[in-house]
C-alpha cells in the first residue's frame, strides 16, 4: 500500500507529465518522454517497495518519505533538463527521389524519423509536373509530422544520376527523364525558404547507415547498393566523398573485365554493375539456361513465371544448383569490387543494401551470400584489412536514402557549410 501511494504521489504531484505536454507540441515527443516519466515514477514506486522490506518500523516511513522526496527531485530536475533540450530539438526534411517512389520524411537532429511518406513518382509528365507532386509531398509530411515550419531546420534531397553537388544541379539522372541540368537545390530552397542541399542517392544512403545505421559505431565505410546496378557511397571520418567532380563512390561502374566483357550502354564495358547488378544476375541465368544448364527455373518459367533475381533466388534456397551457383557468383564478383575499394581507401566497413540482398541474415540463402563474400574478401587482399574490414548487411533498407539525405543537411548546417 505504501508503494502504491508513492506511485500515486509520483503522478499527481510530479508536474512531469504537464511539462512534457506543454515543452513540446510534437506527438512523437510527448508520447515518448510520457511513457519515459511513467516508468521513472514506477522505478521509484518499486524503489520505495524494496525500502518497506528491509525491515522499517512505521515511524521510520517519514523519514523513507523525505529520502524518495529528495531523489525524486533530482530526478524531476533531470527529466525537467532533458526535455527541455528536446523542446529545442530542431528537425530536418530528407527526401530520397526514385525512380519509382519519393520517399520523404521529417527527421529529428537525433536521427528519428517523426513522419515519413512514400508515394509514386510522376516522370512522363515533364518535370514541372514532377516537382509539383515532390512538392505537394514535402508539404504534406511536414503537415503529417505535426513538427511546424519554423522547427524544421533545412531540406536535404538525395537524387540519382550525375549531378553538380556544390552547385545543387542535376545533369543526367537516368531514370528520371526530362531532369536534365536541373537546379533542383535551388528550386527547393527557393520554394520552401529553407536552407537545401543536393546529394547523390547512393552517398545520401551511405550517410544515413553511418549516422544512424550499420556503420553508427565506425567512422569510415564504402556502402554498395545492389539493384538494376550497383551504386556506391563512401563515408571517411565522417563525411561523405564526393570529388573534384561530385563523382566519387560510383563503384558499380569499376572495371573488372577490360575485354570480352560485358556491354553498357554507357560505354563503361566489363564494369561491376554488368556482373553484379540484378540485371546482370538475369543475363547470366539467361546464358546458362540457353547453354543447356539444368534447373528448375526452366520448369518455372515454363510454368509462366518471369525471369527476375527474386525467382532465381527463391529456385537457390529450394536448393538448385545452378541458381546457388550464379547468386554466390555475384557474390564473388562483388568482393572483386569490394578488394579494389580496401585497397584504394582502406574503410572501416563495408555495407551491403539496396533491392537484391537474398533476404540478408534472415534467409539461410543471405547468410551464405555474404559469407562467400567475406571468404573472396580475404583471400585476395593484405592480412590485416582481411581480418579488420568488418562486413555486414546495411541496416536501414528504403529508409536509408532519406534518412542520410536529412542527416546531410543538419550536418551541413552544424558545421556551417550550407
């Protein structure tokens, strides 16, 4: 009984639960510090438990009373402090274009998302059309969040394709038509008066793995995307590379055939996206299957499936031998990559994400697909990166993009870069 009227005396005599209603008007940080003061006052109740079993008499409990009373003040004064530091928490918007889907969200200077949105990209359109509905998007999930605009701190948009960062310009993003030499950082500033910055999709992903990802405890990693291709982000010493020519980290596009390899339509022939990449995972398949390969996918495509990565990976886990063969293949050209990055920049870590990761730790198909890559790994660089390089898959999956593009901005602000 005791124990409960100290927990009654917590609740209705704290005052921590109208501060934290009236420090903030944010949703997300009054029902987090709400449930984190109602559990303090519980420690305490159980605290106070703990003292009545320790063999008090009844004229003793005053004194018990003036003790919970002074720790409880101390630790009213801490939780006092610390949401009045959230209060002046400020929030930033990340935007991750696709060539699919714009994801966007509102993202605390923690690292927290608050609101995100993902819906349809607009591309046939033209381009004001495109904007329009980006627009439309950003404001919604600020509305959304509930966080208003006098908090939100900056814009960082993550797009694909070459792009001039300093200068905020998109030049060609491939799967974005009619984008061309578009000064995307400033239209978005200029629409939103809010200070923006521009950054590759892939580098923006690279940054939301090493700020609140895989890679939060290292301070250096090469990030691969595994998709249609393979994109790359490299983070060192906790800012992201992007060159002379804002095009640094487009790893998937390293040679590793200079003859007989493959074709792009790029001109970058024998690259490691045209080995690796999901596309070049069906076109390998696809040649096996005309040389006279057995498999089950050839049961399944009579069947009337389609050929894609997830077909031959679902044929792998069933045990084939061919599809096991070309998804531990990509695993082998992928550390061929991955030897040259050690050996060029010597990260920390180097992370696996993007649409073609075979289910990651969580299928035994993954778990082998990344093993076969630390194997290749080390057996074709110098002992002490083989053994120190740590690699994992990345942690945040489609979050990634506009997470890091959010933590681009706060750290170009904080730093006073933008």
């Amino acid at each position: 009984m005791q124990a409960l009227r100290s927990l009654e005396y917590c609740n209705k005599y704290s005052g921590l639960r109208f501060l934290a209603e009236k420090s903030t008007q944010r949703q997300f940080w009054k029902n987090h510090y709400i449930t984190l003061i109602q559990g303090k006052c519980e420690l305490f109740a159980s605290l106070l438990e703990s003292f009545s079993s320790c063999g008090f008499s009844s004229g003793e409990w005053p004194k018990r009373a003036l003790y919970s009373k002074v720790l409880f003040f101390i630790e009213f004064i801490t939780s006092a402090w610390t949401i009045a530091l959230v209060s002046q928490n400020r929030f930033y918007i990340g935007v991750d274009i696709g060539g699919t889907n714009i994801k966007v969200g509102v993202v605390s200077s923690l690292g927290e998302t608050i609101c995100k949105l993902e819906v349809p990209s607009i591309l046939t359109a033209g381009p004001g059309v495109g904007l329009e509905h980006l627009y439309r998007t950003i404001t919604n999930v600020v509305a959304d969040s509930e966080v208003p605009w006098e908090d939100i701190g900056g814009i960082g948009v993550a797009a694909p394709g070459t792009m001039d960062i300093p200068n905020g310009i998109v030049f060609h993003p491939f799967n974005l038509e009619g984008w061309k030499n578009l000064p995307l950082r400033n239209l978005i500033a200029e629409k939103f008066n809010k200070k923006t910055i521009l950054q590759n999709d892939a580098n923006a992903a690279a940054y939301g793995e090493y700020w609140k990802g895989a890679a939060r405890d290292a301070r250096s990693l090469m990030f691969w995307t595994l998709g249609t291709g393979i994109g790359g982000g490299i983070v060192m010493d906790g800012k992201i590379i992007t060159g002379a020519h804002s095009h640094a980290g487009e790893c998937g596009h390293i040679i590793i055939q200079m003859q007989g390899g493959p074709k792009s339509p790029h001109g970058i022939h024998g690259s490691l996206e045209l080995y690796a990449g999901a596309r070049a995972l069906v076109r390998r398949c696809e040649a096996a299957l005309v040389s006279g390969a057995r498999s089950i996918i050839n049961d399944q495509l009579k069947a009337g499936q389609t050929l894609t990565p997830l077909l031959i990976a679902a044929c792998a886990s069933e045990g084939d031998e061919l599809a096991n063969r070309l998804v531990m293949e990509t695993a082998t050209y992928l550390a061929i990559g991955s030897v040259n990055i050690i050996h060029t920049i010597n990260p920390e870590m180097i992370l696996i994400g993007g649409a073609m990761t075979f289910g990651k730790d969580d299928t035994e198909l993954g778990q082998r697909f990344i093993q076969t890559l630390r194997q290749e790994v080390k057996a074709h660089t110098f002992p002490i990166p083989a053994e120190r390089t740590q690699i994992e898959y990345a942690a945040l999956g489609k979050d990634a993009g506009y997470i890091g593009a959010a933590g681009c901005i706060y750290a170009a602000i904080s730093n006073g870069d933008t």
